[in-house]
C-alpha cells in the first residue's frame, strides 16, 4: 500500500499534466477539471504517506535498478523517509490550493489549458525531485525544474518584458545546474556512487584532500568542494546573494505563478541541503560558508524589501530573505529548522501572493487603491509601547547569552538547540517588535501584542521547531552533532550576538530619535548614511547592471571575435 | 550475403537512385521526393536485414549507417517542393551513398569516396555560391586542401599519413581552423542538404577517427587535446554573436561536438557514451535546421536580433520546436544529457581548468539556444507574419520522428551501455585491416 501510494503522488500531477498538454485544445476552459481532482488525491495520498512513513519508517522503491559495473550510476529509485514526505505534504497543499485559485484567476485566459498543464507537470517535478534516492535522479529533476521554471514564468510569451526575465532566471539557474553537476562529477569520480546511503557512508570512512593548486600545497577536503560546488546550485535555486537576481524580476507572470515559486520553488535548495545533511555535516568549512550567504542574503534582502513600492516586489524581496534565513540555518546545523522555516514560509507567503493578487485586481477598479493610510502613521510617540519593545527584545539575547555559556539551565533535549533556536526566535521576535510598532505605536494593546508575540515565538520555537527536529531527525544525536559541526567558534558567536544586539539597539535608538524628531543622539553622518543605502537598495545593489554588462561584454566580446576574423571567420 | 549488401548494394542504392531520379523525375519534385524516400527506405532495409537474420554484433559503422539513413528519410519526409527540390534531392542521394561508402570501405576505398565527398561538395558550392556569400569561396578552398591531403595520404606513410588523414577528418566533424567545411555545408546550401549534412559530416568524421584511434602518437592526442579545448571556446563565442539561425547552429554543432574530441584525446578510445552522445547532438542539430528549412520556406530569412512571435500562429511548430531545444540544451529525457553524464562519468580523472572549459561550453549551450527559441517564438508577432500557416502534416512527423529517436537512443537500458563496454576494447584492432568496432548495443 506504501509503495502504491508514493508512486501515485507523483504520477497524479504527472497523468493531469500530460492529458491537459495533449488534449488541452479540446479541455479548454475545463482543463482544471483534471487538474484540480487529481491533485487533491494527490494532496490526501501524501498525508497518508506522511503518516505512513512516520509509523512505519522510510521506503525505498527501485524503479529502475542500477546496472552495475562502470555506469552503477544510471539508477532511478524513489527514498521517501519523513523529510520527503513532509515535502511532499507541502508541495501538493500549495499546488491543489494555487490548481483551485487560477479556476476563476485565469478563466478566459487564451493559455488557460497550457497553464494548468505545465503546473502538473512543475508539479510531478518537484516531488520527484524530493522522493529522489540518488544524486543522479535528483539532478535530473533538479534540471528539469529550472527549464520547467522557465516555461512558466515565459507564461505570458508575447509580453516581452516576462520573457526577458524568464530567459535572465534561466540562466541564473543554469549557472547553479552546472556547478550542481560539477559536484556530481566529482563525487562520483572520487567515491564511485551516487547513492545517497553509499555516498555519505563512503564520504565518512576518510577524508580525502585535493590539492587546491596545480603545485600541490594548500590542500582541501574534497567534500568541501563537493558540498561547496552542490551549494552553488541551491544558492541558483534559493536566490542567495549574488545568485538572487532572478527571483525580483519574475513577477510579471501571474499571481498563481508567482505564489507556486515562492512558496514552492525556491525551496529546492533548503530542500537539497537537508537531503545532503549527512555530506553537510562532514565539513564544517561550508557550513560556515553556507551560514555567511545566508546572513548576507537576509541583510540585503530585507533592506531591498523595505524600499520598495509594488507589493509583489515587496513579497518577492521578503522571499529572499527568508530564503537567507533558511540557508542560514542549514549553516548554523539547524537543518530540521530550516524544513520548518520553509514549510511556515510556503504556507505565509502562498497566502500573501494570492491575496495580492485580489488586492492588485482591486486597485484596477479602485482608483483610491491602495489606501492612504501613510496619515496614520505619524502617530505620538508612547513611551510605554517603546521601553516595552526595547527590553522585549533585550531580553532574548540575554538569554541567549547565559544560555551558552551554561549559566543557564533549560531542560531541553539540547542545550546547542536551544541557542540556535533562541537566536533565531530573537531575530524574528524583534522583526515583530518593530513592524508591531510601526503600525500602531501608541497603544497599551500594542504592548500587550509584543509580550504575547515574544511568548508565541519563543513557544514555536523551543517546542514546536524542536519537536519537529526530532521528528524529522529521529536517530538519536545526529541532529546533536550537525549543531556540533556547525558551531562557530565561541566568541565569534558572542560577538555576533552582541553585534546584532547593538544593531537592534541602536535600531530602537533611532526610532526614538527620529520619531521626536531628535537627531541629536546620532552624529550626522549616521544620518546620512540612510540616503546612501536607499539609493543602493533602489538600484538592488547594482547586481543587475553588472550582470547585464558582464552578459553584453561576451556578446560584444563574440561579435568583435566575429568582426575581426573578418575574411578567416568560418 | 551480409558483406555485400553492407558493402556494396547499399551504397550502390543511392547513387542509383540519383540516377533514376534525374532521368526520370528531375520535373516532378514532388515525385521525385516520394522516389527518394522509397530509395532512403530500401537501403535502410538492406542494411538491416541481413545483419538482423545473420545475428552478427553490432557496430559503431553499423549504427552510424542507420543515422545517416534516418536522418535522411526524415530531412526530405519533412522537405516542402520548392525550385530546388530536385537538385537537393539528388545530391542529398548522391552524397548518402558516398557517405555510405566511407563507412562500408576499407582504408583506401574509404579516403577515395571521403575525396568524392569532397568534390561533389565543391561542385555544390560553386553551384550555389552568391556574390554577397564569402563562406562558399572559403570552403572551396578549404576542401581543395583536404581534397590534396586525402590524396597525399595514399601515398606517404605514418607519421605524415595521420596528420593528412586527420586534416580533411576536422573538416567534416568540424574543428578549428578547418571548421569551414562544415558550417558552409550546413548554412550555405538549399533544401534537405543542411540537416542532412549535419547528421553525415560529423558521422563521417567519428567513424575515420576510430579506424585511426590505434596509431594516433600521444603527441598529436595532445594537439588534438588543445585543438578541441579552442574549438568548443570558439565555438561556443561565435554561436552567441550569430544572427543567421544555420550559422548559429553550425557553431554550436562546433563547439558541442569538440567536446567528443576532447573526449576521445583524453580517453583515447571510443566510449559507448561518445558515440551516443555524436548520435544526438547530430539529430538535434538536424532537427533544428529541418525546423529552420519551414521558417525559411515561409518567412524568408529570420534576423534574429529581434522577436517573430512565432508562438502566437504556429503552436505545433513552438511545441516541436521547444522540444528540440530542451534537447539542444542538455535536458532530460533527451539522448545528449545522459550521453554527456555517461561520458563526464566515466572520466577517471581530469584537469579542474579542462573541466571548467568544457561545463562552461555545456553551459553556454544554455544561453545560446533558449535565446534562439525566444526570438523565433516569443515576443509579439509581427504584422506580415498574420497569414501564414503552422507545420504541415509530413513537416510535423518528421519531427516528431526525430524526437523520437532523440530519445530512443537516450533512454536505452543501460545493460545496453555495459555490453557496449566491453565490446569496446575491440577498437583497438589495427589500421591496416579496418575492421569496425564491435559495438554490441
């Protein structure tokens, strides 16, 4: 019955896709009449699944079994374990819900049928990508999603803007396929499988070092460059900085487009991590590469975000960051929480982009929209709603602080844990205290909402993100020993708590000041510095005219080429 | 019964069939097509049949024969009559029995039908050459060239033979600096010639170097080496400033074929994952100059430097299309993805610099193509395209043929890769006696 049902969730999005791309002429407008069925089966089966796995342990499907020999790595099989099927839980959930938006989003639409075919076939994609047991299957459907990627955000193809952008995401992608399989290469040439088992086993009985020059000296641990080369890839899929200028552009496809990408798609590479933990957590080197991307994507992106004037930007910049958070996590050996963070976010953020598209279809009836509600926003100052948020999110670090220095003892399952956790319930407490704040600053009700919202955050996640990472994590101390491996160094980690603790401080010290319009506690280039960064988060950091500069210097580059061999040119 | 329908009667079809078509059908194009197609068919049948029922193994000459015959069946399946049927179907003939001829003879025979190749090609050329066109000029120059080496190597021994063996052999399976051969070929020429010669050309070439592999000195492997490693930078860079849809293909057919060069420079042998991977990159690029053959026949030439919208009036045309370059692009399930992964698999080792050059050739392949396929296919439809017309019913299966193939040869189990390995140390047979490859698939 297991076996049944983890080949039926895949082929359900995979026969809908097919019968609507062939018969799409005669379906037309009743095209979701296949897909929306089929999915919704798909989306019980693999809650049953879910269930299943988690009674009964992990299943492995040979689909096609490997030959042996020199080509040991052509195999397809299927490993649904509980990483998997909770994937699969969340990719059919937002699928069937976005299948059921576009019946009336896209009704009339001229590619109505093409749509609904492409999303089952994005669909079969994804969760073959995520039930795959080896390297080779999963850069195979990893592949075909950036191509699959592609064509849908190519959706509306006479409008060259969306088409531009979809070629620009493709690329992007391609360049982390290609590292992807540079990877591949090398994992297979240095330990002789693809085999997820095989591989992390083999990977671990030694370390293997590859000279990082032609001379030998220095050397490096060869899974550094596997799992640095295999990130690459997830950096291209999760938008991670400098790989991140694909994900803004792509919101001239339609609503549910953009929903399934962020709340689905970009999730490929946190996915990918947590399936490679095992190879992740043999080389501390790229998890601390790994975790630096991530700080560095949240930073960036969230300041991208917050300047921002159109609403699918502003969710679209928002994703980045998330993203960031996600990839930071997995740096930090928190890999459960990152499956965590990315189903919260693909269930948030599927929400938000739908909504958005009601609320843009509104303001194309609704000239006031969106409301000017900017008047409310200078309020009075309350002194109460800003001590409350200050030592609300002091208090957290604290904590955090004793906690890692064993001064304090909280009876979790782990004490490493519970740092990471904290630290991360801290960031996102304080984005609460902050955006708490600005929407309705003088108010009792306002401080009420910021101590129940530090409580909700810590209870998520000390218990609920804990709980899920030994449900995910079962096996006793592996998820213990990620954390181990990934642990900075102790006083970088202080120093960066501390760090980011004068930040929020500050923070709060220049709301205050600016809100009484007291520029005094700051000198005056700390004010001027705000100008400066609004004009390079405007222009996203220039990364996008350096790539189209880098791209239009190798065409001209080609073309001089072409040009100057003149008569020789054949 | 075997020997002589592979080595004589087969051959021997096509030009007779050029025969009879001139004498009979040269004006009646349509007829003359349906006549080729019979003659294309009936040697695919006297290939297969008496190796079929003599049960013997399969080899790379044998497999090659079958491209070679398919993809010429399926270029005139999907040719539209024009002013230059007849002629292009003749010479379409005409160069698949000495195309047949190379693959079925032994040294010399080979060399002297490879030189007849070459001088029918010249005589096309002059044929079809244009004031404005430089590139036939080149390649009549060029093809003088290897016309001499082929001559000269009947007459000199190794090591000088090699080289004068492996000059006209970078002509036709296109290498720097002799690549003009090729893309004139395949740019310059009317009718079912281009997609066909995509497919002849390099399989002509492959199939010399295997009869070669075992007397290459390492010092010329070397030179190859670096050679291949050039021809995929160069061309890879000149199928990113194309223009011109045949001339872009003909470069990238360049630069994605050095790869097998530089493969086979590397390896020294001829891996089953090569000769599948020669398979598809040749079909794929005949199916794009097929696909290319339609939008000439309709639209003239397309300047690529701006969008047609092609989507908007022909949606079997896009999807047949956009298949064809998911394929081009190295995407599964198609042949040249899991013929690459087989052969970047089964490397035991290699140099990072190397690796780079050839994944980044892998990659620009990715910007190239998908660049092609938006300015043919996206983008708003311009006016004057309003009235024309989608694929018609023999254009559509012809394509949708060679997708087939695409991924049959693709997607065969891969028991099939394993005895083709160990059939391939049977490669290693001598010079003097030619003798094909056992490749038992």
């Amino acid at each position: 019955m297991m076996i049944f049902l983890a080949v039926l969730v895949p082929l359900l999005p995979l026969a809908s896709g097919l019968i609507i791309g062939l018969f799409g002429n005669y379906l037309g407008n009743r095209s979701h009449q296949v897909g929306v069925p089929a999915l919704v089966t798909a989306c019980l089966s693999s809650l049953w699944l879910l269930y299943a796995v988690s009674t009964a342990g992990p299943i492995h499907i040979v689909l096609q079994p490997s030959s042996g020999g020199p080509h040991n790595w052509l195999a397809f099989s299927l490993y649904i374990d509980r990483l998997s099927a909770v994937m699969m839980v969340l990719i059919t959930g937002v699928s069937t819900i976005i299948h059921l938006y576009s019946i009336n989003y896209l009704q009339g639409e001229r590619g109505y049928a093409r749509f609904y075919a492409l999303l089952g076939l994005m669909t079969f994609v994804i969760l073959s990508l995520v039930s795959s047991a080896n390297l080779f299957m999963l850069f195979v459907f990893w592949q075909l999603l950036s191509w699959m990627l592609y064509l849908l955000l190519a959706y509306n193809f006479g409008h060259p803007p969306a088409v531009r952008f979809a070629f620009k995401t493709l690329i992007v992608h391609r360049v982390g396929d290609v590292a992807f399989l540079a990877g591949i290469l090398l994992s297979y040439s240095l330990f002789g499988t693809l085999e997820f088992s095989q591989l992390f086993a083999r990977a671990a009985e030694a370390e293997i070092l590859l000279p990082l020059w032609p001379g030998g000296r220095p050397m490096i641990s060869a899974v550094t460059v596997i799992t640095l080369c295999i990130f690459v890839g997830a950096m291209a899929k999760s938008a991670q900085f400098p790989l991140h200028v694909w994900l803004p552009d792509t919101m001239d496809t339609p609503t549910p487009v953009s929903a399934l990408m962020h709340a689905g798609i970009v999730n490929a590479g946190g996915f990918l991590l947590n399936r490679l933990a095992p190879l992740y957590g043999l080389s501390p080197t790229t998890l601390h590469v790994v975790f630096a991307i991530g700080a560095l994507t949240v930073v960036l992106g969230a300041g991208m975000m917050l300047i921002q004037n159109d609403i699918k930007k502003t969710l679209g910049f928002s994703t980045m960051a998330q993203m960031g958070y996600m990839v930071m996590e997995c740096g930090l050996g928190a890999f459960a929480l990152a499956i965590f963070h990315l189903i919260a976010h693909g269930v948030f953020k599927a929400t938000l982009f739908l909504n958005a598209g009601h609320v843009i279809q509104a303001s194309r009836h609704e000239p006031k929209r969106p409301v000017a509600d900017h008047i409310e926003e200078a309020v009075s100052f309350s002194r109460t709603t800003w001590i409350t948020g200050v030592s609300v999110t002091l208090l957290l670090p604290l904590i955090i602080l004793l906690l890692a220095h064993g001064m304090l003892a909280i009876p979790l399952q782990d004490a490493q844990a519970a740092v990471i956790f904290l630290f991360f319930a801290w960031v996102t407490a304080s984005q609460a205290m902050f955006s708490l704040y600005r929407l309705n600053a003088a108010s009792w009700k306002v401080s009420g909402l910021m101590l129940l919202a530090l409580l909700l955050v810590i209870f998520i996640y000390l218990w609920v993100a804990e709980t899920f990472t030994y449900f995910l994590y079962p096996e006793p101390g592996v998820a213990h020993e990620y954390f181990q491996v990934a642990a900075l160094p102790g006083q970088l980690f202080d120093g960066l708590v501390l760090v980011i603790a004068g930040m929020i401080v500050l923070g709060w010290g220049y709301l205050y000041t600016n809100i009484r319009g007291q520029r005094s506690l700051f000198p005056e280039w700390v004010a001027s510095l705000r100008p400066q960064f609004y004009v390079l988060f405007m222009n996203r950091l220039y990364a996008d005219q350096f790539y189209s500069w880098a791209g239009k210097g190798i065409i001209r580059f080609a073309q001089r080429l072409d040009h100057s061999l003149g008569g020789w040119r054949l | 019964m075997e020997w002589w329908s592979g080595h004589i009667v087969a051959p021997a079809l096509p030009l007779l069939g050029a025969a009879l078509g001139i004498a009979l059908l040269w004006a009646k194009p349509q007829w003359f097509k349906i006549w080729a197609l019979v003659v294309f068919a009936l040697t695919g049948l006297v290939v297969t049949v008496p190796s079929w029922m003599a049960e013997s193994p399969l080899t790379i000459s044998y497999f090659l024969r079958h491209l070679i015959l398919a993809a010429g069946f399926l270029t005139i399946l999907g040719h539209h009559p024009d002013k230059d049927t007849s002629i292009s179907l003749c010479l379409t003939l005409l160069f698949a029995g000495l195309g047949l001829g190379v693959l079925a003879g032994q040294d010399r025979e080979s060399s002297i039908f490879l030189s007849g190749i070459f001088g029918l090609l010249i005589l096309a050329f002059m044929r079809y050459r244009r004031q404005e066109w430089e590139i036939p000029w080149k390649a009549i120059s060029l093809l003088t060239v290897g016309l001499f080496s082929l001559l000269v190597s009947l007459t000199v021994s190794e090591p000088v033979r090699i080289i004068m063996l492996i000059i006209p052999l970078a002509m036709v399976w296109p290498l720097l600096p002799v690549q003009g051969v090729f893309v004139a070929s395949v740019s310059c020429l009317p009718g079912t010639l281009p997609p066909f010669f995509a497919v002849l050309l390099p399989s002509l070439g492959f199939h010399g170097i295997i009869n070669l592999l075992p007397v290459i000195p390492e010092g010329v492997f070397y030179l190859l080496w670096m050679i291949a490693i050039a021809s995929a930078l160069y061309g890879s860079l000149l199928a990113l400033s194309q223009d011109s849809m045949d001339l872009l293909l003909a470069y990238a057919h360049m630069a994605l074929g050095s790869i097998i060069w530089w493969y086979v420079s590397v390896t020294h042998s001829i891996e089953p994952g090569a000769v599948v991977y020669l398979g598809g990159l040749t079909l794929v690029i005949c199916g794009l100059l097929v696909a290319s053959q339609h939008l000439r026949a309709r639209f003239g030439h397309l300047d690529l430097t701006i969008s047609h919208g092609l989507a908007h009036i022909m949606p079997w045309f896009s999807m047949l299309f956009l298949l064809f370059i998911t394929a081009a692009v190295g995407l599964p399930i198609f042949t040249l993805f899991s013929a690459f992964m087989e052969m970047m698999l089964g490397l035991s080792s290699t140099g990072a610099g190397t690796l780079i050059i050839i994944l980044l050739t892998w990659l620009m392949a990715s910007w190239y193509f998908p660049r092609l396929m938006q300015q043919v296919l996206f983008g708003r439809l311009s006016p004057s395209f309003k009235a024309s017309h989608d694929l018609h019913l023999d254009e559509r299966v012809s394509l949708i043929l060679l997708l087939i193939l695409l991924v049959m040869i693709g997607s065969a189990p891969s028991h099939w890769f394993l005895a083709a390995d160990t059939a391939v140390a049977t490669a290693q047979s001598s010079f003097g006696i030619l003798q094909d490859t056992l490749w038992k698939r």
